[in-house]
C-alpha cells in the first residue's frame, strides 16, 4: 500500500474500462476513496471504487459531479484526466458519427474538457477546503502549474520520480 494515496479522494475520468479501470483499482489497492467516473454505467465489487455517471462533454454534469463529491467528501485530492474513446475497427468500417465523436472527444474536448475539470476542482482546493484549514490546495496549485517541487516529488512513488519513466 502506498502512502502517498491512503484515504485520499480522486477523481479517475474514463473509468469504465481500460487503463481508466485499471487506475481505477491500483488507486484503491494503494488506500485511496475512488470516484471512478465515465459516460457509460458500471459496477465494481470494490468498496474503495464509486461510480460515477458523468460524461466530460457536458460541462454542466461535470460541475454537479465534481461538487456532489465535494459535499461528500470534503475535500478531493486527486485528479486524472483520463476519458477518451476509440473504436477498435479498420477505418474503412468506422461510421462517420464515430469519427466525429472520436475527434470531439479526444481532440476538440480534450483541448478544453479536461482544463474545465481541472479549473473546477483547483477552484475547490483552493477556496473551500482552505476555509476548513487545508493546504492541500496549496501544493495541487504548484504541482499543476508546471514542474512540481523537489518536496513535493520527493512523495511520489520510486516509479514516478524515475526520470526514465517520463522518456527524458
């Protein structure tokens, strides 16, 4: 178990299926409350894993989500941006509602959509849990602003502070 996630609250976006789900259960082996969300409804047997029904191209749902866990929780410390879509098919037999979706998913959206969720949730670390005496928003802000502190680093898992990890 990692200490760096025990009881931590995060947010996994594109966590039906795939690398989402397997962030999914690897955050709730290493202690953290997951709120696993995706466009599509599914079950876990996992009591550390919550899903969630949200869909990042309706900002709206993202705003109400991501406040709901707030009220929740009280706070939330994580965030991976993760949702996409892809259709596993020759691209002669890809529809072309599918390749507009794809594109709105995964390039218009992913322009903007995940800038949304991330700006939405800094707003709550920074503002509502400070008024409960967090600093976590504190340390969230200068790790999303660029290259995080060596203190900061210094708490992340052996693998992540790998420079080789990033390919540098």
């Amino acid at each position: 178990m990692s200490i760096l996630l025990e009881n931590k609250v995060c947010i996994i976006t594109g966590a039906a299926q795939g690398i989402g789900r397997q962030i999914a259960k690897q955050f709730a082996a290493d202690g953290a409350i997951v709120y696993a969300c995706d466009r599509q409804e599914f079950t876990t047997d996992n009591e550390h894993i919550h899903p969630v029904v949200m869909d990042i191209t309706d900002a709206t749902s993202v705003k109400a989500n991501l406040m709901q866990i707030f009220k929740t929780e009280g706070r939330i410390d994580c965030l991976v941006n993760n949702a996409g879509i892809v259709y596993n098919r020759k691209i002669g037999m890809i529809m072309r509602e599918e390749t507009e979706r794809m594109f709105l998913v995964n390039v218009t959206v992913h322009k903007s959509t995940p800038f949304k969720i991330t700006k939405v949730t800094i707003h709550i670390l920074s503002t509502k849990q400070k008024k409960k005496g967090s600093h976590q928003g504190d340390r969230w802000l200068s790790a999303s602003h660029g290259n995080p502190t060596p203190a900061w680093v210094s708490r992340w898992p052996p693998s992540l502070r790998d420079p080789y990890f990033y390919g540098l």
